[in-house]
C-alpha cells in the first residue's frame, strides 16, 4: 500500500522514477536492435574469412609440397640417392591428399583451373616424367637427360611452381582484402552507435531538464538562504505552499534558521573561550615536542657513539648532533692528531687555515678553562649588508682525554647574536660523553692495526699457521693453510667451532680421520713438547704431501692452546721417492747388461769354443758394452745440459734426409710398420745432426717398445709458417692423461701393470726436450690411453717457407699422394725430392708389406715401385697383390728398378717397355705428371720410367 501510495502521489521521486524508466526501454530497445545487425554481420564476414584462410594454408602447403617434389627429384637425379627417390614419392602421395582437400571447398573459376592442371602434373610427373628420367640416370645418360630436361620439362615443372605461388599470393591477397572489410563493417558498426548514442543522449536530455526545472529553482532558493545563514545576514526564505519533498525542505530549513539565530551568542561566547584554552594547549605541546626531540637526538647519539669504532664515523655523528640541536653561521669538529674532521659553513680555504694554524694556546685554554668565547667585529665576509662592522662569537670546546689531553676540538660562529649559558653547559656536557667514546675508538684502531699486522704476517709465511684454544676453538689461521688443504670457500671468522671447520679443513685430506685424531688429541691431552703428522691432500691435478707439527702454548704456566703448522713437503717427498726408483731402475740398467757381459766373459775364458761361438758371445758383449755405454752417455748428456756445458754443432740440414737415416736403422722391424709421409716444401733446419739423430731414434724406440702388439707408426714432416713440424705417431699403450704434465721430466716413468715389462731410464724424453729446446724449438704430446700417442717438435726453418711465388703455386697435395717403395734411403730422399717439386705428396715404406697395408687403408695417385726388396714379398709379388685387391687394382703403378727386363712378367702385366737404374728422377715426374694431366686412367696400369700413359680415344 505504501509503494502504490508513493507512486501515484504527484512527488520529485515519482516523475523520476516514471522518466527513467521510459528512457530506459528506449535504449535498451535500441541496444538490442544494433546488438543483433552486429552480430549477423560479423559471422557472415567470420565463416568467409575462415574459408578463405584454410584455404591460403592449403595452397601453401601445396607449393610447398610441389617445391620438396622438384628439389628431392632433381638430388636424386644428380646424386642417386635412393632416399631422396623414396621422398618423390612421398611428396607425390602428399600431393594428392593435399588436392582432395582442396576440392572439398567451393573454388573459383582459376582456383578450378589450377586444380584441374595439377592433377594432370601429378599423374604425368608420376608415370611419365619421373620414370624417364630414372631411366636415363640408371642408363649413366646424363646427356640425355639433359637433353630432355631442356626440352620443355624444365620450363613446365616451373611453371607449376610459379603459378601455386601466383594462386598462394592471389588468397593471401583475398585474406587482407576481407580483413579490410571486416574493419570497414566495423566501421559502420561504430558509426551508427554513435548515431544511435546521440539520440539517447539528446533524449536523455530532454528528461533532465524536465527534473531539473522542477529541482533546481527551489534548491536555488535554499542555497541563496543558507549563504545568508552562513555569513550571518538575515534568512529572507519565505514558507512555502508545496506539497513535494522540496516544500517540506524549505519549510524545515526557514524553522532551522530562526533556531540557529535564537542560539549563536551562546556559542559564539564558548567559541572564545575554547580558543583560550586551544593556545594554551598548543604551547604546551610545543615545549614536549622540543623536549622529545632533543630526548630523540640524545639517544641516538648515544647510541651512535657506543657502537662507533671509527673516527670518521665517530665525528660526524657528534657534528651532526649538536648542528641539529643548535643554530650556528660556522661550525667545524676536528681531531688534534689527525686531519679528520667536519665542517658547515666553512669554505675549504678556512677550514684549511684552521687545521693548519697553531693551537697550542687554544690548547692550554681549553684544559683550562673547559670552553672559551672570544667576542668579535665581524670580517668583511661575515659583516653581509650591514653598513657598519658587527658582534661576532666564537665558541670553543675541546674533547679531552683521562689525563687531559685534548683529543678533539669543536668551534663554532654566531654572527650578531651570543651564546646563552643554556647552550655552552649543553656543549661542554656532549663533549664529556664524547671523550671517552673517542678513547675508546683510538684503543680499538691501535689493536685492530696491531691484529692486521700480525695477520699479514702470518698471512705471508710459506707455513701454514692454525691456533686452537683449549676448548676446540680455531682462533686464527692464514691463508697457506686453506691453500693447503684446498678450504678456501671455508668463511674467514674468528672462535670457530673445531669439529664442524674440521668436516669443511678435511674433505680433501685422503685419511682424514687420521689428522683429525692427531689435531684431537693435542686438544684433549695436556702434550708436552712436538708431534708431527704426515698426511696427503688431493687436488684437480696430483696429491699433495703435508707434514703438520703441534706444540702446545702456555700463557703463566697455564695451557691455553695448541699452534698447528703444516708444511708442504710434496717436492721433496718426490724427490726422495724419485731418488728411490732412480737407484732402483739405474741398479737394474746396469746389472742387467753387466750380468751378460760377465756371463759370456767367463764362457770365453773358461771354455773352448767354436770361433762362430765366440764370434756370437763377443757380439752379445759388445751389445751390452753399448748399452751400457748409452745409459751412462745419457746421464752425462743430462747432466752437460743441466750445467748448460752441452756444446751443439750447428749446421744447416735437411730434415728429411735425417729422418730416412734414422729410419733405416729400423727397416728391420718386424712387428711394426714403419711409414714416412713428407707433406714439407722446404726441410732445411739449423740443427746439430747427431743430436736430432738422438731425439728421433730416442721416439722411434718409445714407439715400437710401447706397442709392444705392433701397429702403423708414421713419421710426418710438414711446414707450419716459418717452422718445420716433425710427426711420431704410434698406435701403442698411449699415456694416461694424470702422467702427461711431469712426462718430460727426468726419471719419469709410468709405473702400471702393462708397462713394467718395458724397460727404460726415464731420461730420454727429458734431454729431447733439452735438445729441441736449445734448437730454438718445442716439444709436446698427445694421447690417448688404448688408442697411441702422438710425439711433435717443430724447429725453425732456415727462410720463411710461404714465399710469395709458392703463395701463386698450388699447394703440395694438389696432384695427390705418391707411395715410394724403395730399401735404398738415397734413392728414395732424391725420387721424393723430386716428386715434392712438382707438388706431389709423398709417403715412403721401406717393406713391401706394410706399403701395402696403408694401399689399402688410404687412396694414392700412383705407386713407385722397386723390384728388389724383402725376402717375403719382392717388387712383383707386391704389384701382383695390389691387381688382386679391389681397392688398389686401378692404382697407376710405375717401376723403378735395376733389374733386367722379364719377357714372362712383362707379358703377364701388358709391359711394353722397361727402363733399368739408372735414370734421370725428372723421367719419373714427367711419367707422374702426364698420367695426372690425363685426367684418365686404365684399371692396373703398370708404367716405366720414359712410358707414357695412354691416350684416351
């Protein structure tokens, strides 16, 4: 009843509410109708854009498919790889998946058209194309498919390509021309939102000002009243006759007012009096907030000073406390001692006037009278605008010691107005407080100053420094002791607990609880006198060895802990242990020949026997007598170039003239095979011959005794810049990565299970090193265990082998490598010489086995061959195995030798001609170099020096 009352009386919320709602449905009858037309439109426009999109993806996905076609097809038909054939047909498949989809949209009259031409290129490049030209490739008719790759296949293959991308870039094109008509729409779409906002606007308007005139005239009555109200004018607002809320406000309010007026001299007389009362409160809050604040200030500068132990930190705290409590012109705190200080107020050149000046009779003043004030005219500086000179006051306060020495100054400048007594008792206090902070601060600087040096220097012993007290407490330790026992990440702090830094000092340390059984008990027992420990520490690279000694320290006869120091003895724990295996293995070096030349001494000289006997035992002695001889040598020799007494006899020679010399005293080697590959322009090196001699045969030896299962062991020479690098690789034991850093250093020997057989000094490798190293040169290693090991040195050629005409030349290994199989080592080094000259790479073997080992394992351009060689396999049986095997029977073989010519074996090879030893070397390059200009060769061609290689019709 009351909301059917309140709706039809004639009042401001019932014209409101009957408005509203009738602009309401007008606009949500408006929102609903746009709202509708949107949507219909924007799905029509989604459907088509989708369409239109999946299919652009597809198209893209054809030509895409149509490009992996063309590309797989042409490197199958350039390479024949069967994969690529089986990707063709793949791609095909692909093809006509992708074509279906496509004939499930709805396509234009081109989209039709392409469709329609890619099926046909589909089954034409299927059963046509593809066939023809696999046909041609499986027929080596590379012409041919030329040929009919160029007669229109080609142009129609691209002409697919280019028009799927045309029809790719046509959709695409679609795609954004529709985009654009999804925002034009949206365009429209805003626009007539807009019209449409407009009008509700325009009709929500006129509703407004239909209520607002209703409103506003009263309200604007009632304002003008309540202005009059509150500047206290007579309220000239009439009763009124209205039965609406407004009505009923303007009448309260006329009621109000003559309320208001009755009662505002009453309250205008307590408004006086609670404005007494509020000044009085305000003062009073005031002078607590100015107590509190100096309360504030004193705390923290109490505060400041009882933990400050620097004096930087410690003045500027006082400073800044009194310039915050009082008010003056120039202030500076300075120590007397030091030039610290702080000033405010003061420029740099008074400060420094001020520091610099005598105190001496300030001094004397401030001890005693505690403070002085000196009154002043002022400074032309200080005198500002004034006409006439000014009353200036100065302060003076000093910071004294217990035997009233002064520590620390404070001054400070009123211009034109004096200090009160208030302020100079306040100062003269803070500066009491502060003497004995400042005491402090000077006491705790001396000490900590002491600390640090006796830190440093136990920082910078060799020694490694640990002192524990009698509870277990580390209370200091230096650096060398971390680096010791590797607990450098171990924090650096004082009165640290012993069982916990031992978890972190002992992690490394292989029997820890060795050590920490013996650093225990020096803490446990009462141990008089020094105990000493050895242990070893593990590190990245090797072990260390650490002997530690304890002794106790007393302070008035009363134990107060225990000093640890720990020195590293890793050198010359390996110098003993190196000393040990050197008497071990010198001892077993010399007996062992001594023991056969002794043996076959006694036989001869006790014996009757056969002279081929004798000649047999003398020849065992005078091997051992060698032996011998060496080993004693090489302690000699190391022992020359430790002392630098060693003399070389430096001349200029031919590195790979060495290395043949060298490797023929080997060529006798059974079990391995030894190869020579020269890729080097020039080989001439400053060198003491006898001496290189010494350091090849030394890794030659190493090579075979560390294989003791055989193997390839090659020597290469090659030049790098202005250095000659020389090669000795094996396929042997190889060397365990923890041995390779000490590997040349003297007594060096690898001691496991598979090596204790091999006998050795250990002091070979060391005086190449010497050796190389005193030809301006370096040596090093590779390895790696199982698989052999690679020895290299380099020396310095005699010119700088790039030069600028064989910069224009090709380079060595252009014409191929050449295999020389020749016993004689002159011969060979000239058939080398020569060949190297005219850019061929060369590889020698003395045995005809281990050539034809590497014939297989390797492609050669040509094999030199000589006919006399070992007495298992000879020149022919050679030739006759490289023809049998598949591998090398199309190697161009040519011979070189002194034999006289076999009607039997030329018939049975196809020889035409035969050239006998000797011959002019440049007939051999120009047989090599007109069989490589050929470009051609016949299956088991066998050249002679003078032949020709034939011609290809």
């Amino acid at each position: 009843m009351k909301g059917s009352y309140m709706w039809k009386r004639k009042g401001i919320r019932a014209y409101f509410l009957r408005t509203s709602l009738l602009l309401l449905t007008v606009i949500l009858f408006i929102i609903g109708a746009l709202s509708v037309h949107t949507y219909h439109e924007q799905s029509q426009l989604a459907e088509k854009k989708q369409e239109l999109r999946d299919k652009a993806e597809l198209t893209e996905s054809i030509n895409s498919t149509l490009n992996n076609l063309v590309f797989h097809g042409r490197t199958y038909l350039a390479f024949q790889s069967e994969d690529d054939l089986e990707r063709v047909f793949i791609h095909l498949s692909g093809l006509d998946l992708l074509l279906n989809q496509m004939n499930a949209y709805t396509l234009s009259a081109d989209e039709e058209v392409l469709y329609r031409q890619l099926e046909e290129f589909i089954v034409d490049y299927e059963f046509s194309l593809m066939p023809q030209a696999i046909s041609f490739v499986e027929n080596d008719d590379y012409e041919g498919l030329r040929e009919f790759w160029n007669e229109g296949t080609n142009e129609s293959v691209m002409s697919y390509l280019s028009r799927t991308a045309s029809m790719e870039n046509k959709l695409s094109s679609q795609v954004t021309n529709l985009y654009d008509e999804t925002v034009d729409a949206a365009n429209f779409q805003s626009f007539l939102g807009l019209i449409l906002m407009g009008a509700t606007m325009l009709l929500y308007m006129i509703a407004l000002s239909g209520v607002l005139t209703r409103l506003v005239k009263p309200l604007e009555s009632l304002t003008e009243a309540a202005d009059d109200l509150a500047a206290g004018r007579e309220v000239t607002l009439e009763i009124v006759d209205r039965q609406d809320e407004l009505g009923s406000l303007s009448n309260a309010f006329h009621n109000m007012a003559r309320s208001i007026s009755e009662k505002e001299e009453e309250l205008t007389a307590q408004y006086e009096e609670l404005q007494c009362q509020q000044i009085e409160l305000q003062q009073y809050l005031t002078s607590m907030k100015t107590s509190n604040e100096k309360l504030e200030l004193f705390n923290q500068l109490n505060h400041a000073i009882s933990l400050s132990l620097n004096k930087e930190a410690f003045i500027t705290s006082i400073f800044n406390y009194i310039n915050k409590l009082y008010l003056f012109d120039k202030s500076i705190f300075t120590l007397t001692s030091e030039r610290i200080y702080k000033a405010r107020g003061a420029s740099e050149k008074t400060v420094d006037r001020f520091i610099q000046s005598d105190k001496s009779d300030l001094i004397i003043r401030l001890q005693q009278d505690r403070h002085v004030v000196i009154k002043r005219k002022s400074e032309n500086a200080e005198q500002g605008m004034a006409d006439d000179p000014i009353d200036v006051y100065d302060l003076y306060s000093g910071v004294m010691d217990a035997e009233k020495k002064v520590m620390a100054i404070f001054s400070a400048t009123r211009i034109g107005q004096p200090f009160s007594d208030e302020e100079i008792s306040e100062i003269d206090g803070i500066m009491n407080r502060a003497s004995l902070a400042l005491e402090r601060t000077v006491i705790y600087e001396e000490m900590e100053t002491s600390r640090k040096l006796s830190q440093d220097i136990i920082d910078n012993l060799n020694e490694g420094i640990m002192f524990v007290s009698v509870k277990g407490e580390v209370l200091q330790y230096n650096e060398a002791v971390c680096q010791m026992v590797r607990c450098e990440g171990v924090p650096r702090e004082d009165n640290v607990d012993l069982h916990g830094w031992l978890d972190k000092f002992t992690r490394y340390v292989q029997d820890s609880d060795g050590l920490a059984n013996f650093i225990s008990k020096f803490i446990n027992d009462d141990i008089h006198g020094t105990m000493n420990y050895q242990y070893e520490v593990e590190t990245d690279q090797d072990v260390r060895v650490i002997n530690v000694y304890g002794t106790s320290v007393y302070h008035n006869q009363e134990r107060v802990g225990t000093i640890f120091v720990h020195r590293n003895i890793t050198k010359e724990y390996e110098l003993d242990k190196m000393k040990s295996e050197l008497v071990s293995t010198v001892s077993h070096e010399l007996r062992t020949p001594l023991s056969s030349v002794l043996g076959f001494t006694e036989l001869l000289l006790t014996k009757s026997l056969k002279p081929e006997r004798q000649k047999k035992y003398l020849d065992t002695i005078y091997k051992e007598a060698q032996r011998l001889t060496n080993l004693i040598n090489n302690f000699l020799d190391l022992q020359r170039m430790e002392a630098g007494t060693q003399a070389y006899t430096m001349e200029t020679k031919r590195m790979d003239k060495v290395v043949m010399e060298v490797m023929n005293n080997f060529k006798h080697e059974k079990q391995h095979y030894l190869k020579f590959v020269d890729e080097s322009l020039d080989a001439r090196v400053k060198m003491d011959e006898a001496r290189i001699q010494q350091v090849l045969t030394n890794l030659l030896s190493n090579a075979i005794k560390f294989s003791p299962d055989g193997g390839d062991i090659t020597v290469t020479l090659r030049n790098l810049d202005s250095m000659l690098m020389v090669t000795v690789e094996d396929e042997g034991l190889g060397i365990p990565e923890e041995h390779m850093d000490t590997l040349f250093s003297k007594f060096q020997r690898i001691d496991q299970h598979d090596r204790k057989k091999i006998g050795g000094t250990g002091l070979g490798l060391a005086i190449s090193r010497e050796i190389i190293e005193n030809h301006e040169g370096s040596i090093w290693v590779e390895s790696e265990l199982g698989k052999g090991t690679t020895f290299s040195f380099n020396l310095p050629l005699m010119r700088h082998v790039i030069t600028a005409t064989e910069q224009e030349g090709a380079p060595i290994s252009q014409k191929g490598s050449v295999m020389i199989v020749e016993d004689d080592a002159s011969l060979a080094l000239l058939l080398s010489e020569e060949l190297k000259t005219n850019r061929f790479r060369v590889i020698h073997h003395f045995d005809p086995v281990s050539a034809y080992h590497d014939s297989v394992q390797q492609s050669f351009s040509a094999i030199v061959v000589d006919l006399m060689l070992g007495e298992e396999m000879d020149g022919w049986d050679l030739i006759k195995k490289l023809k049998e095997t598949p591998e090398t029977h199309t190697i161009p073989i040519i011979i070189s030798s002194a034999l006289d010519k076999s009607e039997d074996k030329m018939r049975e090879f196809g020889i035409k001609d035969y050239l006998t030893k000797p011959y002019p070397p440049d007939e051999l390059s120009k047989t090599l170099l007109q069989f490589v200009s050929s470009n051609e060769r016949k299956e088991g061609e066998v050249l002679f020096p003078g032949d020709s290689p034939p011609s290809v019709s």
